[in-house]
C-alpha cells in the first residue's frame, strides 16, 4: 500500500480514537479510558500518521 495512503489512514484512525476519547464519560473508572483513547488518538494521528506523509513526500 501507498505510504501516503497509509499515513492518511492512520491520520484519520487517530482523529476517529480521539473523538471516540471525547465521548466517553470521565468518572474515575471510565475516566482513564478516556485519558488512553485520547491519547493513543493523539500519537497515532500526529506522530504515526504524519511521519509516514512526511516521508513519503520527502521520496
């Protein structure tokens, strides 16, 4: 598969667990899942996602 196409996807993965983060109610047990989806979001979007489209188009 395209590096782009797959720095894309994960883009959009990591935006999609992100949202889903926000929806999850923060009382203290749900709380810290919510904490880990946003975060996990926020890497695979950012720091996955962009390096791949970085790297592709720096080919």
């Amino acid at each position: 598969m395209n590096e782009k196409l797959k720095g894309i996807l994960f883009l959009f993965a990591g935006v999609v667990l992100f949202l889903v983060g926000r929806q999850v109610p923060h009382g203290m047990p749900s709380g810290i899942l919510a904490w880990a989806l946003q975060l996990a979001g926020i890497y695979l979007g950012i720091f996955v996602g962009l390096k791949k489209i970085v790297k592709a188009e720096k080919t």
